[in-house]
C-alpha cells in the first residue's frame, strides 16, 4: 500500500522541496532541458506570487527552497510547474515525466534554512559532476556567492539590496487587512 505523504500548507514557513524524474531517470540531463525548467520555473512563480529562496536542478530530480505562494496552495503551484515543464521536455515513450508526489519538509529556522541551501548547493558537487557548486549553472549558488541574476529571481540579500537602491519596499503583515487594494508582499514604491 502506497503511503500519501504530508502536507504542510499555510504553515508561513520556507519549504524544502524534492522531486524526481519518471524512476529517476536522467530526463534533465541536457542544458537545454534543465534551462527549460528554469523558465519554466520562473514562469509559476510569477503567476503564483511565490519567492525562491534557492534552486538547483539535477539530471534527475530538483530541490526547491520556496515559500508559500500568495495565490493558491503551495500543492497547486508545484502542481502546475510539474505539469508545464512535463508539457515541454516530455518524453515521448515514457508514460510520464515525473513522479507522481514530492517531497515537502518545513524550514522554521535560519539555521535550517543555511543547512538547506548548503545541501541543495553542494549535491551536483557530491554526485562528482562539478568540483565546486559554482561551476554548477543550474543552481541558485552562483547568485548567492555574487548576486548575479539568472532566469529565475532568488530572494535574497541581494534582491533586497536592489530593491532598496530602486526605492522598493516589501510590505508584510502576519494577517491581511480586510478589503484593501493590493495583496500583502506586493511592492510599494516610495516617494
């Protein structure tokens, strides 16, 4: 019997996420599919107001450090960017791309939240296929180590540091206020 795994939705935590190719196979193996991934990955949270807190894509699964999107269910999100990216790398002979549930752990703390990208970062260079995680492009890495911006926006220091020479603020709330314009965590431009 196949055991569902456990949600954690609207906890308003940092969530580690794994997922895996079809019998994890090496279905992201070329560049050109782990780009399409970044697009793609770009693309939902765009759509589902979420913000990445680090990436990386492996030949055969992806880590995400993501929170919760501010339109939907975390669920719906990955959901959706499952379903796209399978639309466009799809393997023709192979029943389905993915498999079929992820991996969802709850990131509470900062320390948690270190060791976690530390992890995501360093498993192309503990699989051997890079000597250090910089030589990885399919990760976050390279944007926390210079803020370089790639195809898909990090929050970061660094994010917020440009948002800050550009005259952006983030505004949030631990409850929305009733009937009001504009979602919680929208920018707000000052002066």
């Amino acid at each position: 019997m196949h055991v569902k795994p456990v949600r954690y939705q609207n906890q308003h935590c940092l969530h580690f996420i794994t997922f895996s190719c079809y019998r994890r196979m090496r279905l992201l193996d070329s560049p050109t599919a782990k780009e399409t991934f970044e697009r793609t990955l770009e693309r939902v949270r765009v759509w589902y107001g979420c913000y990445i807190v680090g990436y990386v894509v492996m030949p055969e699964h992806v880590h995400l450090l993501i929170g919760e999107p501010e339109r939907s269910k975390l669920s719906v999100a990955i959901q959706m960017l499952k379903q796209i990216a399978s639309q466009k790398l799809h393997a023709k002979p192979l029943p389905r791309f993915w498999q079929v549930r992820y991996y969802d752990f709850p990131v509470w703390s900062e320390a948690k939240r270190i060791e976690t990208l530390r992890y995501m970062h360093r498993n192309p260079v503990k699989r051997g296929l890079v000597l250090r995680p910089e030589d990885w492009k399919w990760s976050s890495f390279v944007h926390y180590a210079t803020g370089a911006e790639g195809i898909v926006e990090i929050e970061s220091q660094w994010t917020a540091r440009m948002r800050e020479q550009m005259g952006v603020v983030l505004v949030a709330r631990a409850h929305p206020p009733a009937k009001r314009a504009g979602r919680v965590g929208q920018p707000i431009r000052q002066g």
